[in-house]
C-alpha cells in the first residue's frame, strides 16, 4: 500500500516535471517561429487571434498526451508491481 502511493507521488512528480518541460520546449518553439513571445495571456489584444487559438490547441494537446503518457506509465508500473508481488 505505502509504495503504490510512492508509485503514484512519483507519477505525478514525473507529469508535472514533463509538463513543465513540454510547455517551456513549446514556448521556445513557437519564438523560435513566429519570432514572438508565446501568448501566454488570451487577454492580450497585441496578440493575434488566430495565434492565441493555435497556441491554445497545441499546448492543450501537448498536456493531453503527456497526461495520457504518464498516467499509463504510472498504472503500467503499479500492474508489473503487483505481478511481481504475486509471484513472491
């Protein structure tokens, strides 16, 4: 019971440490192309429409897929260490 939840305290370490890293490799990307600060703020009328919308997708869907990732990870670590508990 107490290293499921280590398992789980871990995963979630892991998803902020990969978000975190996602959004800032995104930021850099997006400057890097567009040759302006990623907008961050929607509210912000210097920034386009159009490019506050893209931005929104993209960094939604970068967060979706490492939130899928490693919530799998996090479940496919807790299921082998069960496995692996039975057998002992």
């Amino acid at each position: 019971m107490f290293v499921n939840i280590l398992v789980k305290l871990f995963g979630l370490a892991v998803s902020l440490g990969a978000g975190t890293l996602a959004n800032k490799t995104l930021e850099g990307l997006w400057e890097k192309k567009t040759g302006k600060p990623a907008p961050k703020d929607g509210t912000d009328l210097n920034d386009s429409l159009p490019g506050v919308l893209v931005f929104a997708v993209v960094s939604a869907g970068v967060g979706a897929i490492v939130h899928v990732l490693t919530q799998r990870g996090t479940k496919s670590a807790l299921a082998r260490m069960k496995k692996t508990a039975d057998e002992v």
